[in-house]
C-alpha cells in the first residue's frame, strides 16, 4: 500500500513538470510566433516570388507573354552589354566605399575616444551625416559638384589647385568616385559610433603595461587594439558589403546611373528592368544572381574568419 502511494505521488510529480514544461514551451512557441509570421510573409515569400518569377516570362505591359522561360531570362541578362561593365562598377563602388569607411571611421573613432575637452559635442556632430536623409545628402552633394555655381569647384579654383571648373558628376572618368566618395562622407559615422563603442571595452591597464615595456603608438594599436576591435570590425565590413552593393538610391539620386552608364551598378539595372522596361521575369534573373553572389561572398567571407579564428 505505501509503495502504491509513494508511485501515485511520483506520477503526479511527474505530470505537473511535463505539465509545466509543456506550457512553458507552448509559450515560448506563441512568442516566437510573430517573428516566424514575419519572416515568412516579407521575408521567404518575396524571395521565393523573385526567385520564382526569374524563371518565367513575366512583363507588367505585355500581358501575354507568360509561360516557363527556363534560363532565358538569365541568358537576357549576361548578353546584355551594360552587364559587364555594370558589375565592374559595383565591385568598385563597394570595396571603395567599405574600405573608406572602416578607414575613416576607425580613424574618427580612435581621435574621438581621446580624453578631449568637448568631445561629447564631437560625438554627436560626427553623426550628422549619417542622420541626413540620402535624398537630401545627394541633392546637396549634387549642387556642390556642380561646374557653374557649385561651391568646390569655387573654391578648388579659388586656391588655384583646379585652373578652371570641372564637372565631378558628369566625366566619365571620374562620375563612379565623385558618387562614392559622397557615400563615404555620408555612411562612416556609422562606423565610427560602432567602433568608439568597441573601444571602450579595450583594456587600458593592457595598453598602460605595453607602453611601460616600451611598444609605440603604433604597435600598442596594431598588436593590442584592433585584435579586440576585430568581431566588431567584421561584423560591420560584412553587413556594409551587402548594404552598399545592393544600394541603389544614392546613385540614381546624383547620377542615375550616367553619364554614358558609368555609374551604372547591377541594382540600377535590375531598377531599369522592372520600372523602365517593366520586365519583371529579367529584373528578377539578375536580383537573384545578386543573391547567389551574395551568398558565395558570405560563405567565403565566413570560411576565411573560421580559418583565421582557428589559426
């Protein structure tokens, strides 16, 4: 009879946790629930349409031409001359835009992480920048680079480095820099923020104890700072590399993509396609041929941290 008892409460014991253990999961499944909807519905689908509709014939005028395309709409996009140089032009937009941005902002964070008087009032004008609206920022630059009124050309003349004005926007040699140097002055703030973040966590007793043996300002930097800087540093360099090849606004804004298309990068084409051309089956090849690069560079990107973290 004791042994049936001592059973009887042990199943009831167990019960009660599976019970609560049940709930507890059943809650956390109707918390995470909005997060999967989300993901779902503008997120998988919307990729899984684009994806979808890169292998049919799909134009918003001609409403008959429908049907399984197979890889035309591919071979639509490769045969295309601007392509090429188009994808040129998006590797030196984004190398040189990330790369100018870590450089400035890692410079910037560093100055401004020195006990400076005011330095709360740098910090906080260093961001105005990035806080602009792009379409402000562009319309502004653009009036800037202008040959007739803009005001460097005025003052490069002025201080006698340029002998006469020179149109940045509308050379072909030198339009895709003028646009991503603008870029630059606009997005590393953000760098700089983050990595002034960063540097608060770097040891100074570390720093204080490798001055003492004797290591420069440059080695106390290269040796001791940036190694702790570096899950920072590549967490910013990966996600900027997507934001800047895939950003279309700040260039169509100053140039759209002239003059003579070179500044012309893969999402001014995919924009041409879809909303000029209205052929959304080809604006949807090349969005997910973005999406397949984007992928290989993340691996890649992903199996040289590993190897690097390992070694």
């Amino acid at each position: 009879m004791e042994n049936k008892t001592i059973q009887e409460t042990t199943y009831w014991k167990r019960k009660l946790f599976f019970g609560r253990e049940n709930k507890t999961k059943i809650l956390a499944n109707l918390f995470v629930l909005p997060a999967l909807l989300f993901f779902l519905f503008l997120i998988a689908y919307p990729l899984l349409s684009v994806v979808w509709d890169s292998f049919h014939f799909k134009n918003l005028v001609n409403k008959s031409l429908t049907g399984f395309a197979a890889l035309e709409n591919y071979k639509t996009v490769l045969q295309n001359e601007n392509f090429v140089s188009a994808l040129r032009q998006t590797v030196v937009w984004t190398v040189l835009s990330v790369t100018g941005e870590y450089f400035l902002g890692i410079i910037s964070a560093v100055a401004l992480n020195q006990p400076v008087k005011g330095r709360g009032i740098f910090r906080g004008i260093i961001i105005i920048p990035w806080v602009v609206p792009i379409v402000v920022a562009g319309l502004t630059w653009q009036w800037m680079l202008a040959p007739d009124y803009g005001i460097i050309n005025i003052a490069l003349v002025k201080f006698g480095i340029l002998d006469k004005p020179y149109y940045w926007l509308g050379e072909v040699d030198t339009a895709l820099f003028a646009v991503t140097f603008v870029n630059i002055w606009r997005s590393f703030p953000f760098y700089t923020i983050s990595l002034l973040a960063g540097l608060q966590s770097v040891s100074k007793e570390m720093i204080e104890a490798a001055a003492i043996d004797g290591a420069g300002v440059l080695t106390r930097f290269s040796k001791i700072v940036l190694p702790q800087l570096k899950s920072v540093s590549l967490t910013l360099i990966f996600i900027h590399l997507i934001w800047t090849a895939i950003n279309f606004d700040f260039i169509w804004v100053m140039t759209e993509g002239g003059p003579f298309n070179s500044t012309e990068t893969l999402p001014i084409m995919i924009y041409r396609y879809a909303l000029k051309q209205y052929d959304i089956g080809t604006a949807s090849a090349l969005a997910s041929m973005m999406l397949g690069f984007m992928m290989v560079a993340f691996l890649l990107f992903y199996m040289r941290s590993s190897k690097t973290n390992k070694s």
